[in-house]
C-alpha cells in the first residue's frame, strides 16, 4: 500500500500554515491606523482606531460627537439640521464620513487600504 503524504510533504504542510497564519494576523493588527478629523480643512484632531473613546469637536459650524469603538469610527452625535453624518461608520483606510453643514470630515489613514481598483 502507498502512502499519500511523505514527511516532507507533512512539514511543507506545516511551514504554509504557519506562513499563513502570520501574514493573517499582521494584517489583522491595523497597522497603526488613525482618523484624522478637519474642520474647514484643517486639521483639529488625530485619533487611533485601537483606542476606543469619546471625542467631542466645537467649531463655529457647530458640535460633533466623534465615538471610536471596536477599530470604527462613527459620528454619535450632532447639532446639525440633517444629521447625515449620524449613518454608517469608517474603518478601512481611505474611508471618509463627513457633516457638510458643519464643515467636518474624518478621513481613515494608513496601511492596509486599496490603493486603486483597476477595471481589467
């Protein structure tokens, strides 16, 4: 009777799991990603998606509650006529959420984003 799966094999096995496993943990890590928070621009505040907390932002537009909770970060509260900025949530790099009335953006920085999307 043949065997199926030499010891090489076995171990080649076990060298791709363990090569998996890390690269799969590296990028669950977050890489060190932070919102950056603008008002008409310029930048007031910049936080790290690791940490979760309470931020609030007063301008002369208006007040913002800017919440971080489990790697996301997500407009709580406002005073704004609208409240648009109050649906959805960022967490990838390149996302952005803004409150136009009062003139806010937060905007996710750092690695583990796509950079373009090609249509080929």
């Amino acid at each position: 009777m043949r065997k199926i799966f030499s010891r090489a094999d076995l171990w080649l096995l076990i060298a791709l799991v363990i090569v998996i496993a890390g690269i799969w943990l590296l990028r669950r890590s977050g890489s060190g990603q932070t919102v950056c928070v603008r008002v008409d621009g310029k930048e007031v505040a910049r936080l790290a998606l690791s940490r979760d907390g309470e931020y609030p932002v007063e301008s002369v537009y208006g007040r913002n509650l800017v919440k971080i909770r489990d790697g996301s970060a997500f407009v709580a509260e406002t005073d704004c006529p609208n409240g648009d900025c109050l649906r959805g949530s960022i967490s990838k790099s390149g996302d952005s959420l803004a409150c136009l009335p009062h003139h806010l953006t937060l905007t996710v920085e750092g690695e583990g984003g796509i950079d373009a999307v090609s249509g080929k």
